[in-house]
C-alpha cells in the first residue's frame, strides 16, 4: 500500500461542500421556481426565454450560496 501523498487538516469553512450543496439546492429548488416565475413574464422567442432563465436563476444561486455558506459557517461553531 503506498503512503498517502499529502494530508490536510482544513480549518474553516469547507468551500468544496459549500459549491455541491449550492449546486444541488440551486436545481432542486431553482428550477421550479424559474418555470412558476416564467408564466407571468411575455416570453415570444426562445432568446427571451433563455435571457429570463438565466437572469432570473443567477439571483436564485446568489441567495443559495450566501445562505449555504451562512448555514455552513454557524454550524461550523
């Protein structure tokens, strides 16, 4: 068996599991949520639709992140 190449004894907030829980969380709940907001909005052409999409899913993963990271932060405590 070979010796492990390096250790590490991270301090802090484990950023990698803060990118998987946002990203999950972000699908999970974003998606439904942009196709609700999506039926009160004047969609015509697919450009549209992809601009409301991704406007509108990068305030959702702005909020998911802050609030992952917030959670990750205190429970770190």
């Amino acid at each position: 068996m070979p010796e492990p190449v390096e250790t590490t004894t991270p301090e802090g907030v484990d950023y990698g599991w803060v990118m998987q829980v946002t990203f999950v969380v972000t699908i999970i709940a974003g998606s439904p949520l942009v196709a609700l907001l999506s039926t009160t909005a004047e969609l015509p052409t697919w450009g549209s639709r992809a601009e409301f999409a991704i406007r509108v899913g990068a305030v959702i993963w702005l909020f998911v992140a802050v609030g992952v990271f917030v959670y990750a932060k205190r429970a770190q405590r």
